[in-house]
C-alpha cells in the first residue's frame, strides 16, 4: 500500500540528502513553500484604511502569550482568491502552512529571520466570516476534507482533554528513539512494529513491538468533543434532528456550553469508529463517521441572524414601528385563524417582545422576560396558541408536560459507550435567548415541576454532578397551558381546587390567564361562522388575514429585541406604585372575607407590570415606558392574573365582567333571592335553584357566582356532588 510513496520517496534524496529537483516531494516542497510565501505577504501587507491588521494583532498576541490569529476569509479572497480556494479545497494541507507562516512572520518583526521553526510555540490559525454555508443534510462524500460552514445548536459537550500532536517513542530494545506526528482532530498516530535502527546491520534485530511511549517528552494541546444538532428551522417536518461530532482544539476549547448557537468553519473529516464485535472491539475497515475538525468558531443567535438587515430593510422595520396601531396589528397577526381572546393575544405579543433584562451593581440579574400561563377549558385553542407562537418566535421550543423530564426540560449529565460524562441541555437551555412553550403543563409530575424554578426566575440551571459543576443560561420565556382540576373550571368549588398548582410556581407567571368556553348564543354563532370560513378556505376574508405578514413579522421581534432597551419614566413609576398598594389591599381584603389566595399577590406582580410596559415599549422602539404603556400593562394585570386572584370565574371576555358593577349587581340580587327562596334548614335542588333564578331575568353567571359566595361564607352547603344546597346559616 505504501511501497509506491517510498519509491517516490527514497527517489526524490540525492547521495548528499538533498530534494532532486524535479522529483515529486521536490515539487511538493516548492509548492508549500510558495504558498507560505503568499502566506507571509498577506499577513504582512494586508491592512483596512491605514492598520495593518493582521501583522499588528500577530505582534500584540505573541507579546501577551496568546498563539492564536483570528483571519476573515473575505481578506484572504480580497488578497488572492485562488489562495482563498486552496484554504477551502484542501484545508487539511494548507492551514498547517498558514500556521507556520504566521510564526515566520512574528520572528520576522522580532528581528529573527532564520528561526527555528520546531522550537517555537505554534500558531492557530481560526477563520471567520466563511460565506459558503452548507447544512447536516447536504453534507455528501464530495465534502470530505473540504471547508465547510454550519450553522447549529451545541447540544453537548465533553471535558477537555489532552491530544498528542507529537510523540517521542523509544525502542526498549536498543534505547534509539524517535518522534512521530499525529494527525489532527479524532486520527491516531500509527507507531511502528518494527524498529529500523539495526537493519541492514550484523547485530540482532529488535525485538517485535519494541517501542514505548515517552510521555513527558512527548507534546500536547487542548482538546474537546462537541456535538452540533442542526437548527429547529432546518428540520423538515416529520424528520428527526440530525448531529455531528466536533473536534475543537486549543483556543477553540471552552468557547461554547450546551444550548448555544453557534456558526462553526471546519474541515469536514472521517474517523475510524469501533462497529460490532465483543465489547465493540471489531474495527470495520471500509465504513467510516464523518466529524467536524473545526478551525473557527462563533457564537450567533436567530435573532442575531435577523438583525443583519440592508438599510433599506432597516428603514421598513423603523417605520413598521412608528405605526400608532402596530400594538393592535401585531395582536391580530398572531394566529389569525383563532376567534377572539384578544386579550391573550396581545399578552403573547409582550411575551415575545420581553423586557429589559437589568444587571444591579451587586452583579444580581433582573430578569425581562415574560412567563405566561393559560389555564382553562378544553376546546378554547390553548395549544393551538402555543403552536403558532412556536411559529412566530424568533427561537421557540415546543415540548409537552406529559412528556418532559426534569432533565429534558434543564440539562442533564450523560454517560456515553466510553464511560465518559458529558452536559447535555434540555428544552429551557436550548431556548436560550427565546422562548419554551410548555403544554399540558398540568400533566408534568411535581419533582419536574420544581426543577424549573430556577430557570424560570434566575435565568440559569445550576449542574452539579458526576464531576461536572457548572452554571447553564436559560434566559428564555415561558408559555404553559394547563388544564383545570377537574377538566372543567368548575364554579362551585374554590380556585385552590381548581388550579393545582404550588403557589412557588404560579408566582413566578406574570400573567395567569383563566380561558373559559362560555356559552354565549351570540358568541357562539360568530364563533360557527369563524370556523366554517376556515374550513372553506375562505382565506380572503378580512378577520383572517393577518395586518403583518409571518416573516416581516418575525424579523420586527428581533429587531425590537436587538435593538431596544426601555425603561420606565418616573411618572409611570408614580403610577405603578399607587396600583400595586391598591392590588395588594384587594388582595388581602380577599384574603380576610373570603379565604381565597391561591394566586399570590407579590412584588413579583409588581416587575411582571415592569416587564410588561417595557415590552409595550419595546414593539414601539421606544426607550422610554410611559404612562399609557404602565395603563395598558395594568389592564392586562387587571384581566389576567388579578382577576383569577379574585374569584372562581375567570377567562379574557368574562374578567372584564368581574370589575363590572352590572355584575355586581346581579349577583347581590341572586343572594338576596337565595335567601328569601331557602329558609334556614331547608334543601333545594341545585339545577332547580339556578332555573328559577334565572327565570327572574338574572344571567346564570352571576347566578353561580352568588351560590358560591354563599357557599365560601358558610350560609349553605352543596351537597350529593353538587345536586342539592342545604341553607345553613
């Protein structure tokens, strides 16, 4: 297999040692050298306006002991583009070459113009801005070896290990030793079975296998295993997410944790991997995996992506945003098709756009963004709003309660075939940066419910196991959907009973929404008529188009993102305090009549109404969070979470009905009824009770309202599972 490369090889040395020109490694040799050339040149000359770059950051890196250069790809094409294809068609030949140009050129401005190249510290070179992107599914055969771009999602990583670049070896036979290169990246070095130092000579041969490694004289750097998933976007519906394995080296160790994104330049490579046998120890000879040796590395984001707009793009943004109704218009361009919940609507909306995440002096992070909960009904499109929110996030991750672990959800620490244990993250850390949408949130298993605590309020997920201590990024918003207790929100029993959840959980939701399907005749009929228009693909009529087209849509919330960071003015502040005394005096009035308080009342309602206005704000590109944004973030306070505080009848159309003196009204009339109808010690059927009262011009809802007042204060007593009502008091 090799005999022809040694012909060539021991052809190419004239008696004194020297290349004979003309030979193969004669023409190799020169061509390498020719290429370093170029090499020093463009490291040398290049320069943007008057700053030679390259050959200034080399000098200011070696002095602060740092052996690395970072190289734009757009340079090296701007310099030579037939240099640039070299570097993208046969990488694994010309980086190396690269490398040693940059140390030729450190010792040049040194003032050392012969060095020697084996005693000096070796130079990386990491390259960026690679604009020939490829994804996990176009990667073919024709790629091996070749530069390639991936955009994707770290999904693990692994301790940082030592890699050998050179060996020294010794013959325990005859003491000759010997030093050995090693293959970048997942290759290994291939030592000899045979020692050469006494062939050809009288005395015995070595000894068969006779070498061993010297391991303080051999040289190391650092090396880490990453595993890179292909973006959410990028996955075909139905397919299963595909991987690659990564190998990073030296400076490129230690960059990313699981759950970045990140866009990584690497040689796409091949390695031999262990196939059947006992204990997998059978090596095939013909098949091999495909990994990425990369040689540059950087952070990115979706939103990152959708910030680099053209001016033009940029100034369509900007005017989208000094439209006076683009609050209404972005909360009619999320899920069109569903009938009402307006005020759902434009909480998802603050959703989406967050906060301002703030940083105190202390070093305590202030989270900005949003947590929301959907509590209600079946059949009122609370996963059908989860699913398009997915769709109109910048970064979303959907998952189900039923199905997500604790770990699934955070991170968590995995043992691979080698007994080695790597971080690997979960749908929170995954999100990081954008938003996990949780349905069937009440369907999740308590332990995994708490283990979300701290990713929802402090942003991060603590790890500590199997070794590994670390600290994860979770900044992400989170979207539930949950259903009651008992299906069905029922009136006649109190919120503690029909919302099972620990108060530690429901404090950390800003806006707690309980959806009701009411029956409406009037609703009902719109509703039908929604409905049907859908199913026959009526798409031109008015109520489903959306005022914002999905993908200008999805640009605009990242551009907000990137881009504003509101603050509350003083006068809104003014404002915000006297509402939040007031919220709490309600609160706990409630608490003292009525005994209700399953929903809390905290200062955490105070920064949801913070986070909120600024989010208000921040879809106006707004720096400022004035009075009309604190008013409109208090409504939605008022509707969502203060009125599901307030009593067993919730829902965005009928918590309006709650602060309603109509309501009121009636349901004070119904107790007074109540009590003339029932004397004290007497039954009466439940569905009789509520058909008499309503035969008297009262709606049912205040009806109900009124017999569970009634019931909360210990006047009466339901009982036979809520047929019959026994006047107490």
């Amino acid at each position: 297999m090799f005999s022809h490369t040694s012909d060539v090889a021991s052809e190419a040395f004239s008696s004194q040692g020297q290349l004979v020109r003309g030979s193969e490694a004669y023409d190799l040799a020169q061509r390498g050298e020719r290429l370093r050339s170029k090499f020093v040149q463009f490291l040398k000359m290049w320069r943007h306006e008057e700053t030679f770059i390259y050959r200034d950051q080399l000098s200011s890196n070696y002095r602060q002991g740092q052996f690395d250069l970072q190289v734009d790809y757009t340079d090296l094409i701007g310099f030579d583009k037939d240099l640039a294809d070299d570097v993208a068609q046969i990488p694994g030949e010309v980086i190396p070459l690269f490398e040693q140009s940059a140390v030729r050129v450190v010792h040049q401005e040194l003032g050392n113009p012969k060095p020697d190249f084996e005693q000096m510290p070796k130079f990386q070179i990491t390259l960026t801005n690679y604009n020939r992107h490829a994804t996990l599914r176009t990667l073919q055969s024709r790629s091996i070896t070749k530069l390639v771009c991936l955009d994707g999602i770290v999904i693990s990583t692994y301790k940082v290990k030592s890699k050998a670049t050179q060996l020294k070896i010794k013959c325990s036979s005859c003491n000759a030793t010997q030093d050995i290169t090693c293959p970048k990246g997942f290759g290994d070095a291939m030592i000899p079975r045979i020692c050469s130092t006494r062939l050809g000579n009288d005395e015995d041969k070595c000894k068969l296998d006779p070498f061993v490694i010297l391991p303080d004289e051999c040289r190391f750097v650092d090396t880490q295993k990453l595993r890179l998933q292909e973006l959410p976007e990028q996955v075909p519906t139905g397919e299963m997410p595909r991987h690659i394995t990564m190998s990073a080296e030296r400076s490129l160790v230690n960059k990313v944790t699981p759950g970045t994104r990140v866009s990584v330049i690497g040689i796409y490579s091949l390695f031999k991997a262990k196939m059947g046998g006992a204990g997998g120890r059978r090596r095939s000879e013909t098949v091999r995996f495909p990994y990425l040796r990369v040689v540059g590395l950087e952070s990115m984001s979706k939103r990152q992506h959708f910030g680099a707009e053209s001016p033009e793009e940029q100034e369509e943004l900007r005017a989208l945003a000094r439209d006076p109704q683009i609050y209404e218009k972005l909360a009619a361009s999320l899920a069109p098709k569903i009938f009402g919940h307006e005020d759902v609507k434009k909480a998802i909306i603050c959703l989406l756009f967050g906060g301002t995440r703030k940083t105190l002096p202390s070093r305590v992070r202030i989270r900005g963004d949003l947590n929301i909960l959907l509590l209600g009904d079946p059949s009122v499109a609370k996963s059908q709003m989860l699913k398009c929110t997915e769709k109109s996030a910048p970064i979303a991750v959907y998952t189900s309660g039923k199905g997500s672990s604790a770990a699934g959800l955070t991170a968590s620490v995995i043992r691979d075939q080698h007994g080695e244990f790597h971080l690997e993250a979960g749908a929170m850390v995954l999100a990081d940066g954008g938003c996990v949408m949780i349905d069937e949130f009440d369907k999740m298993r308590d332990e995994d419910r708490v283990a979300i605590h701290e990713a929802m309020e402090q942003q991060t997920i603590s790890i500590a196991k199997a070794g590994i201590t670390t600290i994860l990024n979770s900044r992400t918003s989170v979207l539930a959907a949950a259903n009651p207790t008992f299906g069905r929100y029922n009136d006649m029993r109190k919120p503690a009973e029909n919302i099972d959840f620990e108060t530690t959980i429901l404090s950390r939701f800003d806006l707690i929404f309980v959806i009701r399907d009411r029956r409406d005749p009037e609703r009902d009929h719109r509703l039908a008529l929604h409905i049907l228009a859908i199913h026959m693909n009526k798409e031109s009529e008015p109520e489903l188009e959306a005022p914002i087209d999905s993908d200008l849509f999805t640009r605009y919330v990242a551009f907000c993102k990137k881009n504003c960071r509101p603050h509350v003015s003083e006068e809104a502040c003014d404002l915000l305090r006297n509402h939040y005394v007031g919220f709490r005096i309600d609160s706990k009035k409630r608490m003292d009549e009525h005994g209700i308080g399953v929903i809390p009342i905290t200062v955490r309602q105070l920064e949801a109404i913070v986070r909120i206005s600024e989010s208000l704000a921040k879809m106006e590109m707004n720096e400022i969070a004035g009075i009309r944004h604190v008013t409109e973030a208090i409504r939605l306070a008022k509707v969502a979470t203060m009125a599901a505080a307030a009593s067993g009848v919730g829902g965005s159309e009928a918590n309006a009905d709650v602060e309603n003196s109509t309501f009121t009204k009636n349901t004070q009339k119904a107790e007074r009824l109540i009590r003339r109808r029932l004397p004290i010690g007497s039954k009466w059927g439940f569905s009789r009770l509520i058909n008499e009262l309503v035969g008297r011009d009262i709606p049912e809802d205040p009806v109900r309202k009124a017999i569970m007042n009634m019931s909360n204060r210990g006047e009466i007593e339901i009982m036979n599972q809520g047929r019959t009502i026994f006047r107490k008091l």
